[in-house]
C-alpha cells in the first residue's frame, strides 16, 4: 500500500485522526500537544493518533494527502480540519466542538 492509501484509509476508518509528533501521552512537540490539549478540552478522550516521527514516508505523505506543509494534522469523518492554529480558532469560535460531537 502507498503512503497516499494508507493514510486514506486511516482517515476513514477512524472518526477523529490527529497526525503528530510524538504521542498524546509524550508529544514530541509544542505544537502537537496543543492539539491534544484541544481535542481533551472538547472532550474526545480517544482519538486515534499517528505518530509521523515513527514514519518518514507518513511524515511527508500527509503533508501531500492533503497540501498543508506542517503537523499537527486534524481529521474528522475523513476531511482536513486543520493544523493546530486552525484548531484553537474553531475551538475558541465553538465549532470544532460541533464538529467533534456531530
Ligand atoms: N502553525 C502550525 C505549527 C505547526 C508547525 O509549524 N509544524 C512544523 C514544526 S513541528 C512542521 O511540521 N514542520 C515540518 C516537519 O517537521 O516535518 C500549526 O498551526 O499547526
Ligand atoms: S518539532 Fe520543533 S517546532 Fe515542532
């Protein structure tokens, strides 16, 4: 399988896919663990999380899957959310938390 179908599938085999550095328990990353601070504050407990340092070919194929240059990556139901800016602005506007609980 290609990187490009492997993350495909992930996305849409889980609800909630957050691509990072590291894991929620040990983010590797400031950025990265902002977004699971995020997703804690709207009350999703488990997600499913993709640690990109563990993978190279996953660390450049999300940046491909879908043309955002950086991680943290959200997904829910399969489309893009954002990186970890774009969370906290849906967050604090209260819809990540529709989004999340649709
Ligand atoms: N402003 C970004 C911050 C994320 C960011 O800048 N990530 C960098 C540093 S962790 C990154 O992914 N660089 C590419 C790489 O490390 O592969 C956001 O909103 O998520
Ligand atoms: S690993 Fe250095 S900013 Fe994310």
């Amino acid at each position: 399988m290609s990187a490009q179908e492997h993350i495909h599938q992930t996305v849409t085999n889980h609800k909630v896919v957050l691509y990072m550095k590291g894991t929620p328990t040990f983010p590797q990353c400031g950025f990265s663990s902002n977004a699971v601070q995020i997703l804690k504050a709207c009350g999703v407990a488990d997600f499913k999380a993709v640690n990109v340092l563990e993978d190279p070919e996953i660390r450049q194929g999300i940046k491909d899957y879908a043309n955002w240059p950086t991680i943290p990556q959200l997904y829910v139901g399969g489309e893009f959310v954002g990186g970890s800016d774009i969370m906290r602005e849906l967050y604090e506007s209260g819809e990540l938390q529709k989004m999340l609980s649709a």
